[in-house]
C-alpha cells in the first residue's frame, strides 16, 4: 500500500497517510483517460452555431436573367452559395456533441489520473485547512509554504464557503470536491492538493472511521 506526508499548513511533515491501493496503484490507462476528457470537453460544447443556407437567405426568387441568349453563366437565384450574399453551402448547424461514456470509464479514467499524480509526485496531502475568515492573504501563505507553482488543484470534501473565498481570488488555484472530482481537473493540474477529509471522502471512508483515524 503506498503511503504520502502529510504536511501542515507551513508545510512541515506531521505524519503518513496511507492511500487506497484500488484508487491510487491503478493501472494508468491512457487511451481511457483520453476517452473521457474528450467526452467530457464535448459535453460543455454548446453547439448553437449555425449558418444560412440558400434557403434560409433573404432574396433570390427571381432569375436574375434569362436562360439563354446572355453570354452568361446560367443562374436561377442570386442567393446561390457561389455568389456574394448567398447562402453558406454545408456549413455547421446546431447538433449535440455529448458522447456517451458509463460510469465504470469514468471510475477507471479517475483512478487512473489519480495514479499517475501519485506517481509523478504532484499528490500533496494537507493535514487539515481552517480559516476564521474570508482571507486570500492567508491561502496564499499557504500556497507559498507548500512551494507550490503552477496550477494547484485544491479538493475539499465538501462545500466550505470560507475556505472557497479565500482561494477564489488565486487566479492559480482550481477548488474542486472529493465526490464530484474529474478526471481532467486532475490532469490538468500542476499540484493536486488533498485534505485528509477529503482524501477519505474519496475513499469512501465513513465519518466515524474518519474520526478514529
């Protein structure tokens, strides 16, 4: 079972925690991991836009000349896609980029990122995080005193409006919780940056464990 620090808030050791085997020695799949950041990027996509066709374009019901006896090109409308002002000819219309991905990839591709912060060492383990007031101040203190660069990945085990307000003005800084955490958040982080709480939240740990440990 492999096992991280855990720091203080000034970023000394206070001890060891050890780390789910299923949840953090996983195999690293990337093909996995791929599949599903792309899923989830095309999930959020709008996909409103939209271009006129001949169709939909004002003007052109009358032939702008004669079939024959011009010396010109024959045309029947001028809102033909190959004149100025016509419509677009196969451009994007409005459709749904969602693509469909089971609850058992999405398990697999967040262990699999878990995976490898662990391995690449940018898995970092708080002790615990407590803030009287709102105080960007003080988080960035303790961002400092971890030594952190970057983006950083903070995950809370649940909503803490205190907490969030104090990192939320850290252009740098990404709060995301243990229950809701996605796999590209991971990914896309420098440092990902667990309380104990949250760590056992995503463990699936009961509060009363929590409180014996």
């Amino acid at each position: 079972m492999a096992s991280v620090p855990v720091l203080d808030a000034a970023g000394k050791k206070v001890g060891d925690q050890d780390l789910a085997s299923e949840i953090f020695e996983s195999k690293i799949n990337v093909p996995l991991m791929h599949q599903v950041v792309v899923a989830g990027l095309a999930g959020i996509r709008a996909g409103t836009h939209a271009t006129k066709t001949r169709a939909d374009v004002s003007g052109g019901g009358k032939k702008p000349w004669r079939q024959k006896g011009t010396g010109r090109a024959r045309h029947g409308s001028i809102r033909s896609p190959i004149w100025r002002g016509g419509g677009a000819a196969h451009g994007p219309q409005p459709r749904n980029y969602e693509q469909r991905t089971n609850k058992k990839m999405k398990v697999g591709a967040l262990r699999s990122a878990l995976s490898d912060a662990l391995a690449s060492g940018k898995l970092i383990v708080l002790d615990s995080l407590a803030f009287d007031e709102p105080k960007t101040k003080a988080a960035r203190q303790i961002v400092e005193s971890l030594e952190l660069s970057g983006k950083i990945l903070l995950v809370l085990p649940e909503p803490q409006e205190v907490i969030e307000k104090s990192f939320r003005n850290l252009p740098y800084v990404r709060v995301a919780f243990a229950r809701s955490l996605g796999t590209y958040e991971v990914l896309a982080a420098d440092f990902v940056v667990f309380t104990k709480d949250s760590l056992e939240t995503l463990e699936g740990k009961p509060e009363s464990t929590r409180a014996e440990a």
